[in-house]
C-alpha cells in the first residue's frame, strides 16, 4: 500500500444511481446466497438490505429462513 493512501483520513466512495433488472436481481440474490468468507459476507448483506430498501426484494424472500423463522 502506497504511503500516500496511509494519509488519508476518510474513504472515498461513489455514489451509483440505477434500474436493477430481473436477471440482475436475480444474480445479485445467488451471488449474496454463495458469498462465504466474512467480508463478502458483510458486502452480500448490505447489498441485500439495499435492495430490499429500494424495494426489489420483497418482506417475503428477506428475513427468514424455509420454517419461517427469522435470523
């Protein structure tokens, strides 16, 4: 890492506005259900609350497991 980087005190981040299509939701909920290692797992995650958040994954796919147990 580039001593450069050290310095700064803040992360840069992006902002991407969007249409998410089926196939991409349909993608991203695979991916997020193969991710294993903890920090793909955070990432899966909040892509996950993201969607549900703008409403591409509905109340019924998130949350619960096949018994209808929350986790």
């Amino acid at each position: 890492m580039p001593k450069k980087d050290l310095k700064k005190p803040k992360a840069e981040t992006t902002v991407v506005k969007g249409t998410v299509t089926l196939n991409q939701k349909e993608a991203i909920l695979n991916l997020v259900g193969i991710l294993g290692s903890n920090e793909q797992d955070v990432v899966g995650k909040i892509i996950t609350l993201w969607l549900y958040n703008e409403g591409f994954i509905g109340k019924d796919k998130f949350g619960k497991n096949k018994k209808g147990v929350s986790s």
